[in-house]
C-alpha cells in the first residue's frame, strides 16, 4: 500500500481519527471559502457595529484585545502544532502545494496545513461575538 507524498521523506502515517473514518465527507466545495472567511466577516461586522454606535471603549478593547492574541497566537502555534483538521492531502490540494518551496510564509487568514491548539477561527469568532454582545448590551 502505497502513502500520499510527504515534503519530509515521502512518506507519512495516516491520521486514524480524522483521514480513514471520514474519507470523501471533508472535500472542497462552495462551502470551503464561506467557512473559512466567517471569523474575519463577524469580526468586521462586530467593529462596524460598535464604532457606528460609538461605542468607542468596547472597541478600543476589541481591537486591543485581538491585537494581543494574535501576538499571542503567533507564539503558541510554534509549539502546539498538529495535523490539519480536514485532512492533510485535502490541504494540500486547496493550497496549491507540491513542496515546501512553494510555502509563502506571511500572515494567512486561512491557516495552512496544521492546525494549532489555539484555534484562530474559535478565538476571532468568539472575541467578536463577546464584544457584539457588549455592544448590544449597552444598546439594550
């Protein structure tokens, strides 16, 4: 049995958990970019709102607060690094990648081919959503 090419020696051991039970369920679709674009269009929506209202503390808070966990993000991920949640041949494929050289390293909305512990989409929506909710707070 052959295995799907891997950058490091060709090789790779299967995810158990995420690759052999859900073979054919996680493909790309039409659903893929609107997924991957939801904590960036809540977050933009969320500092629409509150600047609109003038909610000016909620949204220094907001911005501060995103700021820091980015930063924080950018330092957790390198030590808690695992195989991407939809699969590692699908990730590939999505981003285009044949071998490392064709890696550009930068910041990626869309993550890459790991996932973290740290989850950016979970911490953008969830910050979003807390702060909307200030705001509807105060507005209620």
């Amino acid at each position: 049995e052959s295995q799907p090419a891997c950058w490091a020696n060709n090789t790779r051991l299967p995810d158990l958990v995420l690759d052999l039970p859900f073979t054919g369920i996680s493909e790309d679709d039409e659903w893929t970019p609107i997924s991957d674009m939801f904590p960036a269009l809540v977050f933009a929506l969320t500092a629409l709102y509150i600047i609109i209202r003038g909610h000016y503390v909620i949204a220094n808070r907001l911005f501060l607060t995103q700021g820091f966990l980015i930063l924080l993000n950018t330092l957790v991920e390198n030590g808690t690094t695992i195989p991407s949640s939809y699969g590692y041949d699908r990730c590939v494929r999505y981003l285009g990648i044949t071998d490392s050289r064709d890696v550009k390293f930068g910041v990626n909305l869309t993550g890459s081919c790991a996932a973290m512990i740290w989850s950016g989409h979970t911490m953008h929506t969830l910050l979003a959503a807390y702060m909307l909710g200030k705001g509807l707070e105060k507005d209620f």
